[in-house]
C-alpha cells in the first residue's frame, strides 16, 4: 500500500464553506488551471452573510465535494474513502475546524498521508495546529511572523512562508484615484464585516474624525455576521450622514475606485489582499500595526501604521493628505510602485504550486507514536 500512495498526485482541499473571492478559492482554481488534480470539499453550503462560491466550474468536472453529513463521527470514514477512491496523496487542510480532529484519525489509518494547514493568523485555527501539531507533515503560512510563532515549535513539521500577491494587471488605478486629489476625502472600510476585522473600530474612527473634519466621507463595504451590527451602529451615530455602508461589491476594484484612502483596522490580522489591492489601484492605506501587516506597509510610500484608537495620529495623516494634494499624489504613484515591485500575484501562485508539489514528492512524516 505504501508504493501505491506513495505514487498519489491527487489533493484534496478541505474547506468549511466556500466564500466567493476568497484567495485560498483563487488558489485551488488556479492549480486546477496549471493542470494538477485537485479536489475540493465543503462542509457547510451557507454561512451567515456571506456570498457562496458554488464553484461549478469544480462542480462540472466532478471535483466538488459536499461533507455536509460528514461532520459527526462517521467523517473519517468519508475522508478514507474519497482519498482511496480519487487517488489523494495531499491533503490541505484549510480553516476548516472539523477536519483537525478527522484527519489526526484519518492519519492513524493513513500514515502515507500527506496533510498540510494553511495558517493566515494565530486566532483559533492556530490553537488547533499547536494541539494537532505532530499529525501534519507541514504548514504554510503567509507572514514572517507567522514563521516565528512556529517554527521550532514541538508540532515538528516544517513551516513555509508563501507570500500572497494579487492580480497587478486587473487591480489598477481607477476612478477616485485617477482624479486630482480633492480637499474632500473619502476614507473606506473593503473588508469581512467580522470581529478580528474591527468594523466597529472603523465607525469608531470615523465618528472621532467627522468631528475633527466634517468634511470627510465614509463609505463600508463588505459582508459577514457582523453586517447587521455595524449598520445598527452607523444608524444611530452622530456621523451617520456621512458613513455609507454599500455591503458587497461586485469586485473590490469597484470598493477601490470610490475610495481615497483604504483604512485597516484589524485587531487580528495575517498578511489582508485589501492593502495589496488598495495599493495597486494606486489607493494608500492607514492600518493597524498587528499580524503581517507591518510586512506589508512601506510607511511614506503605500501608506502608514496607525492603530485605529490613535484618532489624533489618523487625524493629523489625513490632514497632511487633504493640505497637501502634491504629496498625495505622489503617494498614490509609490503606492503603485510598491505593488507592482512586491505583489504579483504570479510570484505567490508558483510559490504555492512548488509547496504542493515539494509535499506530494516528500515522504509522509509518521505520527509520532507510529515511528
């Protein structure tokens, strides 16, 4: 049996839901693309206040997996079969809680395996790596940060940093950025309308500096099980007339072009596309020093670190910006720059594909009981 899996190409990509623009989705997508035999599975088909993904191009091909009865105790048993049945030599565990505890079974049964996590942030999927840990041959995250907390850790597998990038070619100028810079900026919020996000923290904001600058305007977009919330919040604010929450975008270039200047204000964060999309429609960022953001802003030329209670520090940014339209100009021109120079996203998909396949060719690390 070892021969015989040992020669698997196949991957399988657990995930819990799947979320239309989501990058680990473009990722599986462009795999697909680049010829390699990868499956994808879902345990639930909805999650609350988000767009699905149906995926039907995956779904035409027979490469689309529902697990939604698969989440109890028999899940392992469903997991075993699909990988005998298509062949799976990978399988890449990504944000789905109920796949730790099912493949640390599945392994036991399969030690030929091999699993890989993906790891944007040390929130709660990250305590589940520390505890499943020696079952995983590896993992893969996308900040260096991500790389300290882990590797040398007692897991044992090997930790690789893939860097993301975006489509430099289809996020490009647009819009607000292609106008001379106004005196009236607008300040947006492109993002999950979740917790570690922090939408709140931008009403917050917004509210401190309308009323430093009333000049200034607002707009939200997103989704997630906090929209209900946020727009309750906006409603009976003191700054309601000038933050407009637009809810989904079509495209985030659509977000991006009605934009000045995109605010990031995670409490909880790994390496956000919004800032490297902001920064290739030529869109500078204020954001939240915290995760891999650090990494991701070139402070004076994409943009600058203000954590979002520091209104007096995102007062005076905005207040260089709206006084001096030459200098925001050319920031809007290095932010650009930076982009193009750091994140393409060719760079990140080959360096995912050479992750993939380094995993497929490598021996399966034995559970450590089994060696």
């Amino acid at each position: 049996m070892a021969e015989t899996a040992s020669a698997a190409r196949g991957i399988l990509a657990l995930f819990p839901f799947l979320v239309v623009g989501s990058l680990p989705v473009s990722v599986m997508r462009e795999m697909r693309a680049r010829g390699h035999d990868v499956t994808v599975a879902r345990y639930l088909p909805l999650a609350q206040g988000y767009t699905m993904d149906p995926l039907d191009d995956f779904a035409a091909e027979d490469r689309l997996i529902d697990l939604s009865d698969a989440i109890g105790p028999y899940g392992p048993d469903r997991l075993e079969a699909i990988v005998a049945e298509r062949d799976i030599g990978l399988i890449l565990q990504i944000g789905s809680p109920w796949g730790y505890a099912q493949l640390a079974r599945l392994k036991e049964r399969r030690p030929d395996l091999r699993l890989v996590d993906t790891l944007y942030n040390n929130g709660p999927h990250f305590h589940a790596f520390a505890h499943y840990g020696p079952c995983y041959d590896g993992v893969l995250v996308e900040s260096r940060e991500m790389v300290s907390l882990l590797e040398g850790g007692p897991h044992g597998a090997w930790v690789r940093q893939v860097e993301s990038g975006v489509d430099i070619s289809r996020f490009v100028p647009a819009g607000r950025a292609l106008q001379p810079p106004g005196t009236e900026l607008v300040l947006g919020y492109v993002g999950r309308m979740s917790a570690e996000k922090n939408p709140l923290g931008f009403v917050t904001m917004a509210e401190a500096l309308h009323a430093a600058r009333p000049g200034l305007r607002f707009v939200m977009y997103g989704e997630g099980a906090m929209s209900g919330e946020v727009k309750a919040r906006i409603a009976a604010s003191p700054a309601r007339e000038a933050i407009d929450f637009r809810g989904f975008a079509d495209h985030p270039t659509t977000a991006l072009a009605a934009i000045d200047v995109l605010v990031v204000p995670s409490v909880l964060d790994g390496r956000p596309a919004a800032i490297m999309e902001a920064n290739a429609c030529g869109v500078p960022v204020i954001a939240a020093p915290v995760g891999g953001i650090p990494e991701l802003i070139e402070e004076g030329r994409s943009g600058f670190l203000c954590p979002p209670r520091d209104t007096a520090r995102c007062a005076g940014l905005v207040a260089a910006l709206q006084e001096g339209p030459a200098r925001f100009a050319a920031l809007r021109e290095s932010a650009r720059q930076v982009a193009e120079a750091r994140f393409d996203r060719r760079r990140m998909m080959d360096a995912y594909e050479a992750a993939y396949m380094d995993a497929l060719a490598a021996p399966a690390r034995p559970l450590p009981h089994l060696a």
